[in-house]
C-alpha cells in the first residue's frame, strides 16, 4: 500500500537504499592542480576528516572526496566523447551503484578500511568546463556525488563499495 499524501513511507526509503547497496572502485583518480582531469592511480591513502593524500582537492570542507559513477561517464561517450575515469575531476570512479539516488547522511564503506558520509549531490558549475563546451553539458555537476572521511585507510581499483543508511 502507497502511503499517503505522496509521503516516502520509511520502508520503501530502505527498500530504494537496498537496491542501490553495492558495487566497485573502477578508478582512483588524484590531481596536485585544480581545473584539469584527474590521474588515475592504482592506490590512494584516504585521510580522516581530509580526503585523498596528494590530492589538490582533499581539505576541511564538506566536499573532501568526489564519486562519479562508470554509467555516468558512459553517457558522455554516447555523445561522442572521449573520456574515461578521472576526466571530470572525480576521485573515485565507481559502477554498480545509482550515486545521485543516495540520500545525504548515506554511509559508503570502500574496501576493508575506509569510511565515507554522504555530504552533497552534485555541484554547481560556474566555469563550464571544457567538456560542458563540447557537448553543452557534463555529468559531474548533475551526477556527481562528494563525501566527507569518516574513516581513512588504503582504496585500491576492485574495492567492494558497501551501502548503508547512517545508524
């Protein structure tokens, strides 16, 4: 039974949760400058309450890691694009998991160690990326996730993703 009134009953909230609880790390990507694609990496050190070690990105903010699913940028090659893991500037680049349907506050638990909190759906573009100039959009801004580090640790390509509402 729906609920009323158009409310999200809290079971289908964990139902569409549930759906979306696993997956993998496709790519680490870091970069020391801001404004040009990030390198993928075969490893990254992931630091508490700071971001990816060596990354120009990584701080005391909010936006200390960013995730971009593979399926997103699988939509910019069907415009004809070129890229791949680390060209929208993404740390880790994931598959399996519908990212922009996660609520804030979502736990994402990367491999044995590491510990990321859901702090904001995408972002807003006020340069327009040489992407963007291309093919008059880009997937980050709009399916683009960021994290802060609850827990830091080692994240390597091949990584389980795990799923889960904050306790």
């Amino acid at each position: 039974m729906e609920p009323l009134n158009g409310e999200v009953s809290k079971k289908t909230k964990e139902n569409k949760l549930s759906e979306l609880k696993s997956g993998r790390v496709v790519s680490v990507n870091l970069s020391l400058r801001k404004s040009v694609r990030k390198k993928p990496q075969a490893e990254a050190i992931v630091i508490p309450d700071y971001g990816l070690e060596g990354d120009c990105h990584a701080g005391l903010d909010h936006r200390q890691v960013s995730l971009l699913a593979l399926e997103s940028i699988d939509k910019m090659r069907q415009k004809g694009l070129n890229v791949g893991p680390g060209d929208f500037a993404e740390n880790i680049t994931t598959s399996g998991i519908n990212l922009v349907d996660l609520p804030l506050g979502t736990i994402i638990e990367i491999g044995d160690e590491v510990v990321l909190e859901v702090s904001q759906i995408g972002k807003v573009c006020h340069t327009r990326c040489a992407i963007f100039r291309q093919v008059g959009e880009c997937v980050m801004p709009k399916e683009g996730i960021f994290a802060r580090v609850i827990k830091g640790g080692k994240i390597k390509i091949g990584d389980l993703i795990h799923v889960r509402s904050k306790v």
